[in-house]
C-alpha cells in the first residue's frame, strides 16, 4: 500500500471558477491509499511548492498527485521539488485538469468538478504502480556541423568556435558568405555589405577551430543528440587546393566565358575561378558542367598555365563521415523565379529584374561596376519602376505569407538608384510598408522625403515591352485611378522561398518543414531556434524570411543552445521509455516498424528485440503494437492503464 | 459615411456572396484588378472601389455605378487576382440583383435598328444576356 | 479527321464569311465538319451567377448530343469555344450541377466530351507542319497581328488553351501560311466586348488602343477567331480585321469563298492583293 498525496491547483480562477476543487480535495482524501490531500491557489509558487515538499517529508508520501495544468507547462517544476524532498521525481504525476477539464467545460461547473475527480482517481492509480526510475545518462561529442554558410552559419560556426568547439561548416557553393555576398548595401545603415561580410568570411577561413568544406553537401545523418553520425558528399574542383597559391592565371586564362550565377546571369566568369574578387576560400574550382576539357578533352590551357601544377582533371566525388554532438541547420533562401510571373514578362523582358540582380547592378564588383545601367542596351535608366510583394501575399502564383524584407530592400534599392542616378525617378508600387525594426521607419521616412521615392500603394497587373520602354500598368488605390509608366528598368520584389531541396535535407535529417518548405521550429514563440528533433537547431532563413540583424541574432541564439548542450560531459535523457522483456519477445520486429524515431531493432544473434532508449521519444506506439506483451513503456505499464480506466468507469 | 454593423453586414452583402459565391472580404484592395482592367478609362469607380464599397455595405452607391455595367466580364482580373477573388463574377452578381428587380440597363425594344442590323447576333444574345 | 461540328448563331448570319471560309479550308484539308443536326445556340456568354443554371442546359445538350455521336466538338467561334468548354468543365467537376442538368435535360452527360477549336485541331490533329506543307499560296510578306481577346484564354484554369498571359498558337499558324506575325502588347486585351450594346460613347476606347497598338507594329491587318472582337475592330474603320480561316483559305486556294467581302468594313482586298493571289 502506498501513501500518496494528491494537491488540487486553483490556477486563480483557471480551475476553481469552474471546478469546485474543495470538492475534489474532500472526495480524493477518501480515496484508498491518499494519505493526504489539499488545495491552494498557486501550487506552482514557491509556496505551494513548499506544501507538497512539507507533506512528503512530515508524511513519509511515496507517491504524490499534483492537479493542476497541463504537464508541458510544469511536470519539471513540480517534480524537482519532490526530488528536493527525497521523492524519486518519477513517481510525481501531474494530472491535467485545466487543459481537459475546465477551460474546455466552464459552462458545466458540477460536470467538470465530477470529471476532475474521476481524473485524479485514475492518476492516483497510475501513480500506485509507479516505479523510481533514473534519468538515461548520454555522452556528448563536442564538436558541432553547421549546414550552410551564409552569415547565419558563419555567425553560429564562429560563436560555438570561439567558446572552443570544434565547428564541421559545410558549404554547397564554392565560396562562403551566402546571399549577403551578393549584396551591395544594407539597410537601413546603407553600409557596404561586403564591408561588413568579408571580416567575417575571412575569419572563419582562417578559425584554427573551424573545419570550413565547400562544395559539399551533407547526405546522410543517423544517431541522436550527442551523438550523430554525418556522411558529407564533397564534390570535385579539379585542383589540389593545398598546392594553389590563388593566382588565378587559370581563370585569367580560360577560353571558356559562362554566364555567372553570382551576378545571376548578367555577367560572366569562366569554367574555372571564383565567383568574385573576396570569394573564400581564394581558390579556383573548376565547373564539370562548363570546362571544355573535361567534356571533349581538349583545350586544358588551365593545367599548361599554372605555375604550380595544381590542376587535376582526374579529381573525383569522395564521401567523408564526421561525428558531431550537435547539427545547425542554416541554410538560407531562394527567390521565387520571376519566370512564375506572366503579367510581369516571364522573364522574357531583359530590363525587368529581380532583387537580387539589382544587387548585382549596383555592387562595385558587379557586371557593370556598380554602375546602373539596365540589362538590354547598358543605358542609365531615368525611370525606374521597383514592384513589391511579387509572389507575396499572393496565394494564387506565389506564397501566401510576406517575406518580410522586402520593403525594406525596396526602399533601399530605390534609394541607392536615386544616389547614382540623381535625376531619375523610382517609384515603389508597394500594399502596405511593413518598416517594422530599429530605424527601419525613419528609413523610409529619408527615401521618401530626401531622395523623393514615391510610393504608389497598390499592385501593378502587367509589364510589357513598348519599344525600349517597360510599360508598366498598376493602380494607385489612394487616388483610386490607374497609373501607367513607361519604364526604363523594373525590378520585382519576389518572395523568398526556401531553398529549392530543403525538403530533401529536412528528410536527411528527419526534420519538419512547414507546408512552404521552411524547417519547422519547436514552437513559434518559445523555441524558435530548436527544431523538433534534440540536438538539431535552425537558423536564418532556413526557418523563415528574415533580414540581417534577425539572423545574425538567430545565429546567436542556435550557438548558446550548441554551447548549452556541450557544458556538461553527459546528456541526461528521460528514462520513461520502452523496455523489452527478452524471455517474452520472440523478435517479430513488428516493432521496428511502429517505430517513427528508428529507435527500435531487433538483434541478429539473439533474435531479441531492442531499444536505442535515447532516441525512443516514450511515444508507446511499439508497446502498444507488440503482439506479445514483451515490450513495456516504464511507468505506463499494462496493468497501470487498465488500473487507470478502471477508476475512471 | 455612415458604418454601421447593421449596414457592414447586410443582407444585400449576403446576398452578392451568394449569387456570385465569391468572398467580399477575401479581397485585400491591392488594385490589381483595376490596373489591368480594359474598361477602367471609361469607369468612374474602378473595379477594386466596387469591391470596397461592398466591404463597406454601400449598397446603393455600388448598384448605382456605371461600372458594373461597363465591366465586359473578359476575366483579366480574376486571372490575375492574388487572392482568388473573381471580381467578374462579383459584376455579374451586382448586375444580375438589379435585373432581377426589373431595372434593366438596355431596353431591347429601344435598340437602334442600324445597330440591330450590323451588330453580330453573339454580341446581341450576349449583351442583352447581360444586360436586361 | 472527322468532328461534330458546332457553327454558333453568328457564323450563320453576320460572320457567314468565317462560317464558309472554315469548311472550304476544312474540305481542301481533309477535315470532315459534320454540322450537328440539332444544335441551338451556346446563349454567348457563359453565365457567372452560381445559383441559377438555367444557362447552362442550352450548352449542356449540345454537348451531349456530340457526346452521344462519339464525336469531338468543333468550333470556332472563340464564344462559343468559351460557353462550350467552361460548362464541360462545370459539368465535369461539380456534380450538384451535372445533377441537376441531367435531370433537366434528361440525359446523362457527364463532361467527357472534347471541346476543340479548330485552331486546335490544325496544330494538334492535322499539325501546323503538315498545314504548311498543304499552302500553295504562301503569304510571304504579309504582316499580321494576331488578336486573341479574352475568350479564347480565360478563365486560364478553364479554357486551358493556351499560356495566358504569353499565348503562340496564333502566330505558329500565321508562320505556317507563310506570313509574319506581329508581336504587339496588346494581343491578349479585351475588346470591349458586348458593352458596345450599351451606346456608351466610350466604349469604344479599348478596340481603338488595340488597333493602335497593331498599328504601330506595322500591322497590315489582324486576325481574330471571334466575331463580336472583329465587329467592335472593324467598325473603328482603322484596318482590316479578318477571320483567321479567311487567310487560311486564301493560302489554300480556295478563292471562291473570298470573292464576297462585303460583310467588312474595311475591305481588305487593298491589302491582301499585295499579298496573294486571287483576291
């Protein structure tokens, strides 16, 4: 016989204004076995923390009921105080009579006060059976992978290195920075972006600590928090970089011109160099897809040029595995093509251009040196058109959400034209200027009033080309008429969408994404940085659109918890998980497959089923499809269920 | 104007949702319905003021615009709507609560003969489809 | 090649010129029309109130009737295209409608009719390819601009007849008679429609930007598959507006329903004699 205290929570007027939890406290204490009940206002305050620990100790309690909210909010509360009064926490149960009893009944009073006795019964049932478990100790390898290296990935690689972490950076592209390399100025500061990005690109290169791989791509991960196990996929560059001193006679010299993706098709590079003067890693790579070489083997002026013979046409794909304590997703966006876009051109019409292009445009190190000139004919352009919410807030041929930096960007962009082209004209057809960030208003206050942006508020509905002009055809919904603009250069706005194979990295990782393709967070408000599964993290624009400042401090917040993770030499994990009970299972493996964590398998020598108890999530799905009986969920037994529904009928 | 809950959720209101089965409050007054619209030179309220005024209970000011008999429900807004509005359809159903009561906009007996006689016989099923 | 065909009110009064182009360039193709025995008239445009389908059953039995003959629906009035493929598609999709259709009109259609225009039908059936190598009069040189209108395009999810907002059927088949198709923005701009009923003074002004449009492309005329489209262009008086079979006739040689223009406004026999021969 156990003696169990049971304590009924008012949560103010959350329960007892419908509950009559006098009641409850009155009817529970006859209960077999309740050897003390009360009630109180607040049981989560100190106070009321302070009763449940002076029952244990005065009534020598060894099981103790605690009725109050839901055990998301307080479990851990409540069950540290019964550990500081000598009682196994895992024999404390919350019984949830908020959630599921009178906020969602307040129009039944007596109704909701006879369930919440029902519902103390039968925890007070599970919690006679309960057992003293102790907590799965897990050890941790201190050393972290962050997937993608745009600023949000260098900030958390930095952060985590610099608090003495070794940091695995892995970087499709051939160079760090991200999209903020592409960028000319920020807003709202209109500083330099490369100003402010190449310390940082140049810093990680260099970080003793950081472990930087370009050109990769991580394709397999299997283990848990602690412990996972990374396979990375490095693609070829055709040079032995150890050997290149980054002279680049090899780019100087390449016959072959391509289109660059950096400047996003407006200028050219070759099949083999950087993307752009600050690249890091300096170091030449060759593009499979373009060098002439290795698709006819001729040509080759690369490897006769180079002083050093670091050319290597026989390089090859090699797959390395690193184990990691901690993965950090941060792998940035995409812009919706504007080829989604027939009303504005489909991308047939040369002088209209996406954001990213304009960047290009105006950066010193762009196709034209930053220079404005349009794409068709390198004219300045005297009349610029700059078409927000291209894609956004648009459910029917884009996103239904904002992207959220948009304005910002427009307004910038149009305030850069007017810096360089001083008597032109940018107008902003915009829905509403959403300058929500420290000195974001003011900035376009100064667009606005200084540089003399006009905003027109409402959509444009077609773009086409009328000789060398871009006619443009919008609505100006204050002075409810139509607007019509004969452009010389349009720039859309388009939304910004995850990275087209987000969703092939979140199955890699066995993350959640959103219904977008946008890596899922905990929870919206209270675990932003954390994604559903311990151990993995998300930041920047992987987990939604977000400007620099949101994602540098995102960046932060992913490295605390890496570093949260690293302080101690072991990871506790919660011991309420399956068990198998090997004289009963007879290794059916029905088991494996009730399993979505992968923490189910069955030996191949014993034919006994097993656990992997720190990646089981206690879900009870493989207990519950267990033919046998043999697997147990601890401390949600069998007979602990059926004891619960019996005091509930 | 006047607002109040009465005149903001009115039958009339229903009733346009019902005919048209188009959501009025779906529409977020971009104005991209009016910038492409082919009539909107000729209109005095454009396309997306209609709409508004709708959102806005004005029922006897949209009924009694030009616009909605100048609407030629060619569909350019509807195809081109980032909220799924289909404004054509939301015309047709200001036009067809006034045919309904009678209040034809051409009366077909009225027609000038030479028109008759030259106009081809789809813009004359059509127009008066639309019209009386 | 054979089809039900569906010629529409128009095509047998004030557009009878498209009505006999059509069937004489059929005939010399090998496309077999084959007039519906029973047909009656689409009601023009298609209705928009969801509460009442009245409107619907006239269209509704034509497409039975071609169904029930096992046949693909021709047409090529672009109205009458619109009126027939949108109920299809109602019909096909919303069984509350069928429904009640069917039991109105006591038959059980249920969409699975193909509704072509024959524009249609020259690119995907006979091929614009084999069209070309079948012109024996090629209209090298003459520069037309292709009117699409509304009708044939939207609704886009409905229609499905060609992109929107970037269309190419008409100007592959101008190419395939040997002329040159006029790019010109306008192309996909409404005409105004059936508002030129109402004698509002200004309800001219969209058909007047899209000739002034072709004009500035150097158009020498246009072409249109819709009858309403061609009266509110042609009576403008600006250029002459001509049916897409027209030319298709004319490079095909079948003169001898060219010889009767007196339906247009603007006679294009000025234009088309540079052009071609037997005009």
């Amino acid at each position: 016989m156990r003696r169990i205290g049971v304590f009924v929570c008012w949560c103010g007027y959350n329960i007892a204004g419908t509950v009559d939890v006098k009641a409850v406290v009155e009817e529970i204490s006859q209960y077999p076995g309740v050897v003390h009940a009360e009630d109180y206002k607040y049981m989560c305050s100190d106070p009321g923390q302070a009763l449940i620990k002076q029952a244990i100790a005065e009534k020598q309690l060894d099981g103790v009921v605690v009725a109050a909210c839901s055990p998301n909010m307080h479990e851990t509360t409540f069950r540290l105080a019964a550990q500081a009064a000598g009682l196994n926490p895992y024999r404390l149960e919350i019984c949830n009579i908020r959630e599921q009893d009178s906020w969602v009944h307040s129009q039944y009073k007596q109704e909701a006060t006879e369930k919440a006795i029902e519902l103390v019964r039968s925890v007070v049932e599970k919690t006679r059976r309960d057992e003293s478990l102790k907590p799965i100790a897990v050890s941790v390898t201190k050393k972290a992978l962050v997937i993608g290296a745009g600023i949000s990935g260098m900030q958390t690689a930095l952060e985590v290195a610099d608090a003495g972490y070794q940091v695995v950076l892995v970087e499709r592209l051939p160079h760090i920075g991200g999209r903020m390399a592409q960028l000319s100025e920020t807003f709202p500061t209109l500083d330099c972006a490369s100003c402010i990005l190449t310390p940082k690109t140049a810093e990680v290169g260099r970080h003793e600590r950081i472990q930087l791989m370009t050109h990769s791509e991580v394709v397999k991960v299997s283990g848990y928090v602690g412990n996972f196990n990374v396979k990375i996929k490095v693609h070829p560059t055709y040079v032995h970089w150890d050997r290149c001193t980054g002279c680049m006679e090899c780019m100087n010299k390449c016959p072959k011109k391509v289109d660059s993706e950096f400047d996003r098709g407006m200028g050219k590079t070759k099949a083999i160099g950087v993307a752009f003067p600050q690249a890091v890693p300096y170091r030449p790579a060759i593009s499979r897809e373009h060098c002439i070489y290795l698709n006819s083997g001729k040509c080759g002026v690369c490897k006769k040029v180079c002083p050093v013979d670091a050319i290597n046409f026989e390089d090859e794909e090699r797959v390395i595995e690193e184990q990691v304590g901690a993965i950090v997703v941060a792998t940035g966006y995409d812009l919706l093509p504007k080829e989604h876009f027939g009303e504005y051109g489909y991308g047939r019409i040369p002088d209209v251009i996406d954001g990213l292009q304009f960047e290009r445009l105006n950066s010193s190190s762009g196709p034209t040196q930053g220079e404005i000139r349009r794409p068709s004919d390198g004219r300045v352009p005297k009349e610029v058109v700059f078409i927000q919410c291209v894609g956004s807030r648009d459910q029917e041929k884009g996103m239904p959400y904002c992207s959220k930096i948009c304005c910002m960007y427009s307004a910038k962009h149009a305030m850069l034209y007017k810096h360089k082209v001083h008597d032109g004209q940018a107008y902003l057809f915009y829905m509403d200027i959403r300058a929500a960030g420290k000195g974001y208003e003011e900035f376009i206050q100064r667009g606005v009033e200084q540089d003399g942006l006009l905003y027109l508020r409402g959509r444009v509905s077609r773009v086409f080309q009328e000789g060398d002009k871009v006619m443009v055809w919008g609505t100006d919904t204050l002075s409810c008429e139509n607007v019509r603009i004969a452009a010389d250069l349009v720039v859309l706005a388009t939304a910004i969408v995850p990275r087209h194979d987000a969703r092939e990295l979140a199955q890699v990782l066995r993350l959640g994404t959103d219904a977008y393709g946008f890596f899922q967070e905990a929870h919206p408000k209270l675990r932003p940085v954390e994604s559903l599964t311990r151990g993995i993290y998300l930041t920047g624009c992987a987990q939604a659109p977000k400007d620099i400042p949101d994602s540098v401090a995102q960046a932060g917040s992913a490295a605390s918890k890496v570093l949260t993770l690293f302080s101690g030499e072991e990871l506790q994990h919660p011991p309420t998980v399956v068990e198998v009970d090997p004289d009963i299972c007879v290794g059916c493996g029905i088991c494996v497959e009730a399993c979505p964590y992968g923490a189910r398998a069955v030996d191949e020598h014993t034919r006994v089923a097993t656990v992997f108890e720190v990646l089981c999530q206690g879900c009870g799905g493989c207990a519950a499809a267990c033919p046998s009986g043999a697997t147990k969920h601890r401390n949600l037994t069998k007979p602990q269920l059926l004891s619960m529904i019996d005091a509930m009928l | 104007m006047q607002l109040t809950a009465d005149k903001v959720r009115s039958e009339f209101v229903f009733r346009v949702e019902e005919i048209s089965g188009e959501k009025i409050h779906g529409c977020y007054q971009c104005g991209k319905c009016s910038a492409g619209c082919p009539m909107a030179e000729v209109m005095e309220y454009l396309p997306h003021r209609v709409l508004r005024l709708l959102q806005l209970g004005q029922e006897s000011v949209a009924l009694s615009s030009r616009t909605i008999w100048l609407c030629a429900a060619c569909h350019t807004c509807a195809s081109r709507c980032p909220r799924s509005v289909d404004l054509s359809r939301i015309m047709e159903a200001l036009r067809t609560v006034l045919l309904r009561e009678g209040k034809d906009f051409v009366n077909p007996t009225r027609l000038p003969p030479e028109l008759l006689e030259a106009m081809p016989q789809q813009a004359l099923v059509g127009g008066l489809r639309k019209y009386s | 090649m054979r089809y039900s065909y569906f010629p529409g009110c128009t095509l047998h009064t004030q557009a009878k010129n498209f009505g006999a182009s059509a069937l004489a360039s059929a005939r010399e193709l090998g496309i077999e029309l084959v007039e519906l025995p029973d047909w009656q008239c689409c009601g023009a445009v298609y209705p928009l109130a969801s509460d009442n389908h009245m409107a619907l059953v006239s269209p509704y039995r034509t497409l039975s009737s071609a169904h029930s003959r096992g046949e693909d629906l021709v047409t090529m009035c672009s109205g009458c295209y619109n009126v027939l493929k949108r109920t299809n598609v109602r019909v096909a999709k919303d069984p509350d409608v069928q429904g009640k259709l069917s039991a109105f009109v006591e038959t059980d259609y249920r969409g699975d009719a193909r509704v072509l225009h024959l524009l249609e039908v020259l690119k995907t059936d006979l091929g614009f390819e084999a069209l070309k190598e079948r012109v024996t009069r090629p209209l090298t040189g003459l520069s037309v601009a292709p009117y699409y209108g509304c009708l044939l395009l939207r609704p886009p999810e409905d229609m499905q007849f060609d992109d929107a907002e970037s269309p190419s059927i008409f100007e592959d088949f101008i190419r395939a008679l040997g002329a040159t198709p006029v790019d010109y923005p306008y192309r996909t701009e409404c005409c105004g429609a059936y508002v030129s009923i109402s004698e509002d003074e200004r309800s001219g002004e969209p058909a007047r930007a899209i000739l002034r449009s072709a004009g500035r492309y150097g158009a020498h005329c246009i072409v249109t598959s819709c009858p309403l489209c061609q009266y509110n262009l042609d009576v403008k008086g600006q250029m002459p507006v001509l049916y897409f079979t027209q030319l298709l006739a004319l490079a095909l040689g079948c003169t001898e329903v060219l010889q009767d223009f007196s339906l247009h406004h603007v006679d294009p026999r000025p234009v088309l004699a540079g052009f071609a021969n037997g005009v």
